[in-house]
C-alpha cells in the first residue's frame, strides 16, 4: 500500500516539474480565487465587529428631572428591566453624570471653570438602555413616552437615523459579500479550466505511458491517481502560498482598521483562526484541483 502511494506521489510530482510553466499559470489563477475568498472572510470580519460595534452604541436615554427621587428612577429601572426586548440597563446617577462631563471636556477650561462656580450639580440621573436588537429599540422609546411621567422625565432621547445607518451599513456589506462570492465562483471556474487543460497536455504528453498501463491491466484508479495527485499538489502549494502571503497584509492593515472598528483586533482574529482558515484554503484548492484533474482524466479514458 505504501509502495503504491510512493509511486503515485513520485509520478504526480514528476509530472508538476515536466510542466514548470503551465503548473505556475494554473496555481496563479488558483491564487486569485483564493485571495477573493480570503478578501470575503477578512472585510467579512471586519464590516461585522464594526456593524456590531455601532449597534453597542446606540441605545435609548432616559433623562430624568433634576430633582428626581432616586427610588422613583430605580422603580423605573426595574419595571424596564422586565421588557423582554431588553437587553440591558445602566443607571447613572447625578454624580456620575458630573463626573463623566469633567472628563468629557477636561481640556475645556471654560466649561471646567464655568461648573466650578456653580453651587450644586446641575445635570441630571438617566437610564441608558440597551435591546437585543436595533429595530426594538423605536418600541421601548415609544413605551416610556407611554408610561413614565413628564413630572419625573425630562426627555426621552432616540435618533431614529441611527437605524437607518445600521440598516444602511448591513446592506452594503450584505451586497459586497455577495459581490465577492460571485467573483470567487467565476475565478474559481476559470481555475478549473486551466486545470483541467494543464493536465489534459499532461495525460497526453503520458499517453504512451498510459497505454502501456492500460496493456498491462493497470487499473482505472492507478492510471488517474497521479493527476489527481498532481491536483492536490496545486491545491496544498497555492493555499500555503496565499496563507504566508496574507500573514504580512493582515499586519499591515491591521493599524488602518482600529480607527474604524477600535474593539477589534484583526491581527489576534487572523491568528486564532490561522489553521481553520488555512484548512479551509486547502479544502477549496484541493477541490478546484482534484476536480478538474477527475473531468480531464475521465474525459481521456472514456475516448
């Protein structure tokens, strides 16, 4: 069993180097299809954390009067906190809200200057409220407008653009993933065919090999295994090239995403995932590879 493998690794390897040139411009359009896929998974990772990112952020305020019982705004807490849309509610209290305003505008010495002078804290406790999802968001502010009262709230703050942004931004990156994976299938087609013309010049520069196989009762599987070997060897050399390849992109882009996405760490997601993104390469190369060499080799010994 062994000895079989040995030789049908020897003779796919022998195969790649008597076809250097058409071996090189077949893993080059290979290297293409799995950059698209490596493109869809990194921007995929990226607009993702950003999109969740924004939805963190947005929320439903709740400000309350400045002379607003504590317990009041805590019972208002806890009846919100039931709400089944509700995802979380964070209190801050007056104190709070002074503390975080001086830290805000800390190199803002007129505004520093300007709470100095004041005798007592004049920004008032609220509730920041969080829901599982964005589009609930519109009932909650709806529902607090019904319940609380005007006595006890000061205003119940809610951008509804903010959705729109969301949506906005789910949609572009909805499109550019299915914009990519068209791509990648169209590439990976190409590939395919180039593949399969690559082997079919071997199958035939074979041929005389291949018939006296065929004289001696050598079987079907043993005649197409160096090809199909051969297809794998494409599939295994142009993942691991793409991989090594993109270790330097990702450091390098990994500096421009934190503007945008300040919670995400591509480099840290591109390492914890190194080897299931690196098995996933080779799965689609190999594909691409094995595939086309069964259709030439099939193609040969059915004529």
């Amino acid at each position: 069993m062994f000895t079989n493998i040995y030789r049908l690794l020897k003779y796919s390897f022998q195969s790649f180097w008597r076809q250097k040139l058409l071996s090189v411009a077949t893993m080059a359009v290979m290297l293409l299809v799995l950059f698209v896929f490596q493109g869809i998974f990194i921007f995929g990772a990226i607009g993702d954390n950003a999109l969740e990112s924004i939805k963190g952020k947005i929320d439903v305020s709740l400000f309350f009067q400045v002379d607003a019982p504590e317990d009041e705004i805590l019972a208002v807490k806890n009846e919100v906190e039931k709400l089944d849309v509700v995802k979380g509610v964070e209190y801050i209290s007056r104190e709070e809200a002074l503390k975080l305003f001086r830290e805000r505008h800390r190199k803002d010495e007129t505004v520093t200057q300007a709470l100095d002078e004041l005798d007592d804290n004049p920004l008032s406790a609220s509730l920041n409220i969080k829901t599982h999802e964005t589009d609930q968001l519109p009932v909650v502010a709806a529902y607090l407008n019904n319940i609380v009262s005007e006595s006890l709230v000061d205003e119940v703050s809610y951008n509804e653009d903010n959705k729109a942004v969301i949506d906005r931004l789910t949609a572009i990156i909805t499109v550019s993933e299915i914009a990519g994976v068209i791509l990648a299938l169209f590439l990976a087609i190409v590939a395919i065919l180039v593949a399969f013309n690559t082997v079919l010049l071997g199958i035939y520069s074979n041929r005389d090999e291949i018939s006296i196989m065929r004289l001696v009762g050598a079987s079907n599987i043993f005649i197409r295994g160096p090809f199909i070997g051969l297809g794998v060897i494409y599939g295994f050399i142009t993942a691991t090239i793409v991989m090594l390849l993109s270790i330097p992109v990702v450091y390098a882009m990994a500096p421009n995403v934190i503007p945008f996405v300040p919670d995400f760490d591509l480099v840290n997601w591109f390492n914890s995932g190194f080897i299931g993104l690196y098995l996933l390469q080779i799965g689609i190369s190999v594909s691409i590879g094995v595939v086309s060499s069964m259709i030439a080799i099939n193609r040969y010994l059915e004529a």
